[in-house]
C-alpha cells in the first residue's frame, strides 16, 4: 500500500481540550469547534471567561509568519488598540506544537471578543473606518524580529494570482485571456510608477467579519493576512467588502467609513485615487486563495457561469481606473 498523505487534519474537541492544559485559563474546560477556514477555529469557555484556540494550516503560514502576526497583535494592544490578544503557555511559549499527519501545525490560544458582528449602516462604517485608521497610525511605530515570507505587495497581490490564475483557469478564460492579462501590465506599470502610496503594517483583511461591536467599540481578530504592504490596499478591503456583500449600501457606507478613517489618520490624493485599482487587486488575489486552497473550498464552484462573473467584476473595475 502507498504511503497515505494527509492535506489537512481536524482535530476533535477532546484533542484541543488536552492542548490546552498547557494555559493557565481556569477550570470547567469546554471546548467546541466553531470553523474550518484557512485555519481551524475553536471556541474555548471555562468558568470565567471565553477563548478562541486557532490552528494554522501547513503550508499557509510558517512558524516565523505567525510570530510576526503576535508580535503585530501585541503591539497594537500596547497602544492602546483593542484587538484579539494571544495568550501565553504555562512556560511562556506562543505556540503550541502539534503533530499532525501532515506535519508540525501550530495553535495559538488568543482572548475572545465581546459583541457582535457589527451590522453595516453609516454609523458603524464610520467607526470601523476610524478604527482602521487607529490600526495604521499605531502601527507606523512597529516592527518585528520575526520574518513575515510575504509582503502586500504587487508580487503577492498580482503577479503570483496571476500565475496561478492562469493555469488553472486557462479553459474557462478564452478570449477574456488578453484583457487579464492588458490588466496585469497595467496595473504592474500603473502602480509601480506611484512613489507616494503609504506603505506600512496593513491587517490584510479588515471587514465586518474579522470583528465584534460592543457599546460602540471595534474590537479587530484574525490578523492572519497581515503585512507590510499598500495600505491603500488595507483601505479597498473593506470597500471590496461593501460592494460583495452589501451593494445596495455600498455608496453611503463606504463615504462614512472614509470620513472615519481621516479623523484618525490622512491620506495624500494619490492613495486616494488609486483605491478602484485595489479591489481589482483584492479580487485577483481572492480568486487564486480559492484556488489554491480547493481542499476547503472544492472545484465544483469553477465553471464558466462563476469565472465569467470574475471576468466582469475586474471589467467594471477597469473601466473607472
């Protein structure tokens, strides 16, 4: 028999539960699993209090990568900011070694956060416009011993998608291959060009649902997609967001969610111009993690109906640069 290969495993509850005697977090341990996504989501509750235990993928994030999002997490909350905070070990560590069949995973215990997903009106786009705003300016200050493998930048936004974009999808892109690829030159050439986009520390996936709202405090999680790179960039995101899930409050939510954003922090005309062009980017990207990641998300949604879809979306993108 060959040897059998394992992509990735799921832990059962009593697994975590035995991980976690390793934290000083009380008594009465339950533990339940809330979500598989890029990584595996469980939520923890003692006597006292609430946690979320996440184990990360393989192959997705390395040891170095997830130190880095820590020490991103960790120095946001020493200014000040509320957020998701990892918990330590009884003997210091981050990490939790675990040995899967597919090789080391690592899990980290972070504190849970209060509220609800925050509903999409005006006034909440704006406090999560300020509350991203309050992320990139404390965190102009931060830096990291450990090595993020990969920054929010042209090559991890564009050109790697691209590549992967088009050996997979080359059947279903027929004569929409040439515009994809006008694109891709043109954004290379149009935003390497710009020397005055802001670049910094970015949570890489701000939006209402990597967030709580409680008495109208944002408290922000699941900094997985963090980095250094384009914070116009971390700013489209969430207009990405408005226009996916909630079009028909996209205009006014989206001016909210700017105004919140500069009571905190400006911004210059350039980054401010090119923001159509990053959600171009953020939709490239997305569609080569679903690729790239079919063991969660399958290959029965790549049809030419869906990858038509995508074709349109960055056509409408285009066509306001």
């Amino acid at each position: 028999m060959n040897t059998i290969e394992v992509r990735h495993s799921l832990f059962t509850n009593n697994t975590i539960e035995d991980l976690l005697h390793s934290y000083e977090i009380g008594k009465n341990l339950k533990c339940e699993f809330l979500t598989r996504g890029l990584n595996d989501t469980y939520i923890i509750e003692t006597e006292n209090n609430k946690f979320i235990f996440r184990i990360y993928r393989i192959n997705w994030r390395d040891k170095s990568d997830i130190l880095f999002e820590l020490d991103a997490i960790n120095h946001l909350s020493q200014s000040g900011f509320s957020v998701s905070k990892p918990i330590r070990k009884k003997e210091g560590e981050w990490l939790t070694e675990i040995p899967a069949p597919e090789g080391t995973r690592y899990g980290v215990l972070f504190t849970f956060s209060k509220g609800d997903r925050p509903e999409i009106n005006e006034y909440n786009c704006f406090l999560i416009g300020k509350a991203l705003g309050r992320i990139h300016k404390a965190s102009d200050s931060f830096s990291s011993n450990n090595k993020r493998n990969f920054e929010l930048n042209l090559d991890h936004l564009l050109n790697q998608p691209f590549t992967l974009i088009n050996s997979r999808l080359e059947p279903f892109l027929k004569e929409k291959g040439s515009f994809l690829n006008r694109l891709q030159a043109d954004l290379n050439a149009e935003l390497s060009n710009i020397k005055t986009l802001d670049y910094g520390f970015c949570h890489g996936d701000f939006h209402n649902f990597n967030m709580h709202i409680e008495e109208q405090k944002i408290e922000a999680f699941d900094f997985d997609c963090c980095g250094i790179g384009y914070r116009s960039y971390d700013i489209a995101v969430f207009w990405w967001n408005l226009k996916q899930n909630y079009p028909s409050l996209e205009n006014q939510c989206w001016d909210k969610f700017l105004n919140g954003y500069f009571t905190e922090r400006s911004m210059n005309s350039e980054n401010i111009d090119v923001l159509i062009k990053f959600i171009a980017l953020r939709r490239i990207w997305f569609m080569a993690t679903l690729l790239k990641n079919d063991d969660l998300w399958g290959r029965n949604w790549i049809n030419q109906k869906n990858i038509d879809h995508f074709a349109a979306q960055l056509e409408d993108d285009a066509s306001k640069f």
